[in-house]
C-alpha cells in the first residue's frame, strides 16, 4: 500500500487537481448534488403553480406566498442545525456521511409524487404542501450534513500547495450549480415530463432529482478518502462547538478570512435585491430581467476562479482578498453612479464577479489551511451557520432600506462595508 508521502507525491506530479481521481469524483458529485438542490426549489415551486395555486374553496393564491414557505424550509435547517453538523462531520467518516446524506436525499426525493394525491386540506391548503415543506426541511437538514463534509474533505484529498487551485473549482462550481440550476430548472423538468409521456409513464419530472441525488452517490462510492480515526473525538456535542469557538478566538487567521466571507455573502446577496432596482433603470431590461445582471456577475466569478487557480500562487492571500474586497466597493459606487447605462452595468457586474472570487477563494484556502484537520467539520459547520445567517439579514432588510433611502446611499452603504473589511483586516 502507498505511504502518505508517496500519495502526496504523486499529487505533486500532477498539473492539476482535475487529474486526481478522488478530487475529480468529489467534483462531479459535487456538481450533481448542488444541481439537484436548486433543482429541488424549481420543482417544488412548479408544483405549487400546477396544483396548488388555489385553495380548496377555488380561490387563487399569491403563488410567491406559498415559496415562500419552500425558502423557509429549506433555509431553516442551515440556520438551526449549521454547527451542530459540523461536530458530526469531524465525528464520523466523512465520505460515509456524504454518500449517506445523498442517498437519504434520492429517496426523499422519490417521495414527492405522494404530495399531489388528493386528501384532507390544513388552513384550505392541500396536505400535499405540507408534506412537501417536511420534505423540503429533512432534505435540507440533510444537506447541512453533506456541505461541511464536502469543504474538510479537500484537504485531505489534495495537497497544501494544490488547495487555492481546488478551491477556485469548488468556488466556481458552487456559482455555476447556482446559475445553471435555476435557470436549466423548469425546461428539464418539462423535458422529463415529455419524454416520459410519450412511453406513458407519467410523472417523469419526479425522476429528476432522484437521478441527481443518486448519481452524487454512486461517485461517491468510488472514492478513497483517508481520515485519521486517531484525530476522531466524541466529547459532548456543546463541549465540541465550544471548542470550534475557541479556535476561532485564537487562530486570528481563521477568523478573519470567516468574517470576511460573512461580508462577501453579505454584500452578494444584497446584489440580488439591488439588481432588480438597477434593472429597472435600465431601458434595455426592465424589472423581469435583473436575472441578467446576476449572470454576469456568475461570469466575473467564474473568470475570477480560472485566473486565480492560474496565478494566484504568486500571490499573498490576504493581499488577493483585500484586493477583492476594495474591488467590490469601487463596483458598488460605479453601479450607482452609471444607472441607466446597459454595457456600462454589465461591465461592472462582471468585474464584481472577479472581486467576488478574490475573496472567496484564498479565503476557504485559508481556512483549510489554518485549521486542523479534527476541527474541520466544527470550523465549516460555524462557518456554514454565519454565512446562511448572512445571507438571509440582507433579503429582509436591503428591500426596506431601498424603499426608504433610494439606491445610491444603499449602494454607498454596502460599499463602506466591502471597504471596511480590507482597510480594517487586521482588528477583525
């Protein structure tokens, strides 16, 4: 059997992380389980529109009230159960709890179809609604599991000198999945559908997902990952989540590249309420099209990652983040002060796209670098927690304050906080 050090030499001998098996596997699930997540949210929301939009006295329903409970329950358990799963990832085998969580997923999945059989009705909403939240709650719960098991997995897979390179494709997947997944979403699922009637075997949209979940688990049982069961402690649960807050009370390193991605998502997701404000000031768009501006900020992403998994090596870290940090703030200010300009906005969500990625990725980098391996999953759980909080304060709060103020001092507002966290790195 190889030696560690001759696993790692040969990772080293390999011109990319895309050439080691077991990095390549994680990836391809990777990509099958983020795309069958956002295609969760796009099914779940066309059966809502099919057979639910009206009550049981045939009244229409607000369709975007009824999503609403869908994000709800599928942000819920991030929120609740976000460090808690981290404690079980540096409990138990990692590759297990991934190919369990995705195989616990495909058959949650196949229980979907039950949701549109006819029963009893709970506030004049079909049952089949509420069953689908449970199911929504328990795949996200599930979810909460896979992610941080996925991010400590990637140390141990690549070497120290491959990581930002990793990073860079998981950061881009992660945007892609994103991207791709809502938009390929409802013409898949109609595809299914039509393909599967035409032998008559109705109901082919159902499959979708299970064939997602499920071919994320059968890569994941190729793979090879080797943990070190001495390192495995089982201590009491709030003892273990004390002690990943003492890490990152003393690893100042860790610390501020989490505070620092707590800022990015932040500042992102705020993007997505701003963008239908910038798009409405756009003659060329309109409000129904903002999905644009947030695909070119998916493109600068996505050309962040390539360049930095290039060049970035050559680099300091803290140097690319601050970079992308001060980068972010100039986009910000610049999107307020060309309103109305099509080319120009384009632009400028495109070169945020790029500030994005210079944060992200050298700091997830960081983090795996600067943790140690039995912390793994408690660092990412708390990290995972932090960032779903961050991403649900801006959707409640940037709306109102666009209401109140306008766009410019909003836009102006964001761009002290993306500047704060460069200019202000060190005391974080």
């Amino acid at each position: 059997m190889e030696s560690k050090n001759q696993h790692n030499q040969n990772i080293r001998n390999k011109s990319t992380v895309l050439k080691v098996n077991d990095f390549r596997r994680l990836w391809i699930a990777q990509i099958f389980s983020q795309m069958g997540d956002k295609f969760f949210i796009v099914l779940s929301i066309f059966l809502i529109s099919e057979y639910w939009s009206k009550d049981s006295t045939g009244e229409p329903y607000a369709i975007t009230i009824l999503a609403s409970g869908i994000y709800l329950a599928n942000s819920l358990p991030a929120i609740l159960f976000g460090a808690i799963a981290g404690v079980f990832t540096d409990r138990w085998p990692k590759l297990k709890i991934m190919i369990t969580s995705n195989l616990l997923r495909a058959c949650l999945a196949s229980l979907i179809p039950l949701s549109i059989i006819d029963g009893p009705h709970l506030y004049n909403i079909s049952w089949g609604y509420w069953f689908l939240l449970i199911i929504t709650f328990t795949t996200s719960s599930l979810t909460q599991l896979f992610t941080p098991a996925e991010q400590s997995s990637i140390p141990l897979i690549v070497n120290k000198e491959s990581l930002i390179e990793a990073n860079s494709i998981y950061q881009a997947t992660t945007m892609g999945a994103t991207i791709l997944g809502f938009a390929l979403g409802e013409p898949l699922i109609r595809i299914m559908r039509s393909i599967f009637g035409s032998i008559n075997l109705p109901g082919g949209e159902y499959f979708l997902l299970t064939i997602c979940y499920g071919a994320a688990t059968l890569i994941l049982t190729k793979m090879k990952l080797k943990e070190n069961e001495v390192l495995k402690v089982k201590e009491n649960i709030f003892l273990e989540l004390k002690s990943g807050l003492t890490i990152l009370r003393r690893t100042k390193v860790v610390r501020r590249s989490i505070i620092q991605l707590v800022i990015l998502y932040c500042l992102m997701t705020s993007l997505y309420v701003l963008a239908i404000s910038l798009a409405a000031s756009i003659p060329e768009l309109g409000v129904t099209k903002f999905g644009i501006l947030l695909s070119f900020c998916g493109l600068g992403i996505g050309l962040g990652s390539f360049l930095i998994s290039q060049k970035g090596r050559s680099f300091k870290k803290s140097r690319l983040i601050n970079s992308g940090l001060i980068l972010i703030a100039l986009c910000l200010v610049f999107l307020g002060q060309i309103q109305g300009i099509l080319n120009a906005t384009l632009g400028i969500c495109l070169l945020l796209g790029i500030g994005a990625s210079l944060v992200a990725i050298p700091a997830q980098t960081t983090i795996q670098e600067s943790t140690p391996e039995n912390a793994l999953g408690k660092i990412f759980g708390l990290q995972n927690n932090l960032i779903n909080i961050a991403l649900s304060l801006p959707l409640l709060i940037v709306g109102g304050l666009i209401a109140k103020l306008s766009l410019l001092p909003v836009l102006w507002l964001l761009a002290g906080i993306a500047l704060f966290g460069a200019v202000f790195e060190k005391y974080l």
